[in-house]
C-alpha cells in the first residue's frame, strides 16, 4: 500500500467536494419526478417493442438523452406522452 501526503487545506477542499457530492445524489435520489428511465423501463410501462420506442424517438414523439449508446428518459415525459395518446385517441372515437 502506497500512503501520500496531502495539506491540510487540500484535504479539507476534498472532503467538503465529496459531501457536496453526496448531497447532489442525495437529492436526485429523493425526487421521483426526476426519475430517468432506460428503454427497457419504458418499453414495459408503455407495453412496446425496443423497435417501437426507436420508431417513437426517431419520429421525435418522445424526449430522450443519450449517453454512448444508451438512451434514457424523464419519467415526466413518458406520462406526458401517455397524456397526449391517450387524449388523441378519446378525440377520434367523438368524431
């Protein structure tokens, strides 16, 4: 094991770094409506295929982010998108 030296003031800037940290992840922890989903999470709550969801993004239908080749999604949007189907679809059947 290798140990090093720091200063004193650089170890008190990293400590407070790590608690600011932790209290960020704390506080998206504890907000729901801020939840991301990933595609399979979506997939299952709107009862779609993978290929159905890509349809979705690639027409723009529904917000996402990418980070690498992976896709997520705020779970405020897919109830927004369910919203909008499901109000479009009651409209047809009036008309």
């Amino acid at each position: 094991m290798e140990i090093r030296m720091i200063e004193g003031q650089t170890f008190e800037q990293l400590k407070k770094c790590i608690a600011d940290l932790l209290a960020q992840v704390a506080t998206l922890h504890s907000e729901p409506e801020n939840a991301w989903l990933d595609n399979q999470a979506v997939c299952q709550i709107l009862n779609i295929s993978k290929r159905s969801l890509q349809t979705f993004r690639d027409k723009g239908l529904i917000p996402y982010s990418q980070i690498g080749h992976k896709c997520f999604y705020k779970q405020e949007d897919v109830k927004e998108f369910l919203e909008k189907n499901r109000i479009e679809a009651l409209n047809k059947k009036r008309q």
